[in-house]
C-alpha cells in the first residue's frame, strides 16, 4: 500500500497524560500532514512537516519526521478530552496534489 | 472566512435513485478533491479536480459515479443508480494547488441508501 499507515489503531488514555501516534509509510516523500477529525465533521489539517525538518511544534502538538526511518509521529502534551478525534497521516504522491491518508489512530482521553 | 461547504448533509433515499452532492470550496482554491469514508475502507479518494479540470479519477469506484466542477466555486457528485453499498460519507475538500498545502475539508454528506 502508497498509505501512510498509523499506528495505534486506538489509543485511550487519561486527561493530562501525554498521546503518541506514529505513521509509517514506504516511499519517499516530500512532506507529511497530519489531520484531526471529529465525531461527525471533516477534517481538520494539524501539521505539516517537510522532508528537511525534524521536528515541528504547534501549542501541544509536536511532530517529528524520520526519512531515513519513513516514519514520523505525533505527541499530544497533556492531553484534554476535547482533544478526542481521529487523527490521520497523509503524505502526497508524486503526483500533482494528490494526498492519501492512512487507516488513522482514534484516540479516546478520559477525564 | 467561509470554509467548504457540502449539501446536504444527510441524505437518505431509496436505491436506484439519483444522488448529487454539491460542494462550495473556499474562494480562491484552485484544487478539488471527493473524498470517500466509510468504516471498512477509510478515507478514499475518488477525484480531484485543479482549475476546473479533473486530474486523477482513478478512485472513481464505477461509471454510476461521475463529478463535474463546471466553474471554481460549484462542484458536485452524482450517483446514479445508486446501491445500497454505496452508503457512506462523502466529503469534499480543496486547497491552493500545490501539494505542500493542507485541505480544507467540508463536513461531509452522509449518505444512506436503503
């Protein structure tokens, strides 16, 4: 499969601790996307991280990006219970625009 | 600002029906994409379109479905016939047509066909 493939498939966890999903995938690429979907909405872009970076921050998200491990992650710092959602990696194809999203994690946070 | 907008967002129908969803993207996007979702399959891509023209409808799952985007701000999807296992939802999204930039994603049509 082209997809990125995430993992877990389903996370529960406390509020306040910290979330972890990773995404593999098995080409090259040249950035990767993370999204956020909510019970019964579209989804929402998160992060994006190129090819040349490491690691990217946004409030408590943190993404880091291994090329030469194909793989990147998602930290979630001290989770809150509206952070609840799919989330879904999503890495183009060589193609023109053409994005395609892993199977996603469903992360449950208790509160 | 207005995000994407799909219409309607339930819709329920009988088999061997028409269906179209329509979709509004956000102005100035040059890039439209038809997104698939269901529990089995998860999000697949069935087209997109860049200024106006479709690009990839290799996802298109059979000639019962086709889309059009007849102008930048008004596209829609159509079954016809359609099956039972076509139930799913539906969203559309766009972007500004490069493949470094993130989709704007509508909130989807959920589509039922009993």
């Amino acid at each position: 499969s082209q997809q990125g493939e995430e993992d877990p498939q389903a996370l529960s966890i406390q509020e306040g601790e910290n979330a972890t999903m990773n995404c593999s995938y098995k080409t090259s690429i040249n950035n990767l996307q993370w999204y956020r979907q909510n019970s019964g909405r579209g989804l929402v872009h998160l992060i994006l991280i190129r090819s040349n970076e490491r690691e990217k921050h946004s409030g408590r998200l943190r993404v880091t990006l291994d090329t030469s491990k194909k793989s990147s992650s998602l930290l979630i710092t001290a989770s809150r219970a509206a952070d609840t959602a799919s989330y879904f990696c999503a890495r183009p194809l060589t193609s023109y625009d053409k994005v395609i999203f892993g199977p996603g994690t469903s992360l449950s946070v208790i509160p | 600002d207005a995000g994407v907008i799909q219409s309607p967002r339930h819709e329920v129908t009988e088999m061997g029906q028409e269906v179209t969803l329509r979709c509004k993207p956000i102005s100035g996007h040059n890039s439209l994409f038809w997104y698939r979702q269901t529990m089995m399959r998860g999000l697949e891509l069935l087209i997109y379109f860049n200024n106006n023209v479709p690009i990839d409808d290799s996802g298109m799952p059979e000639d019962r479905f086709s889309a059009k985007m007849p102008n930048a701000s008004f596209s829609t999807l159509k079954i016809q016939p359609s099956e039972p296992r076509d139930s799913a939802v539906y969203f559309c999204a766009s972007s500004s047509g490069t493949s470094n930039q993130p989709q704007h994603f509508g909130d989807g049509t959920r589509l039922s066909i009993l």
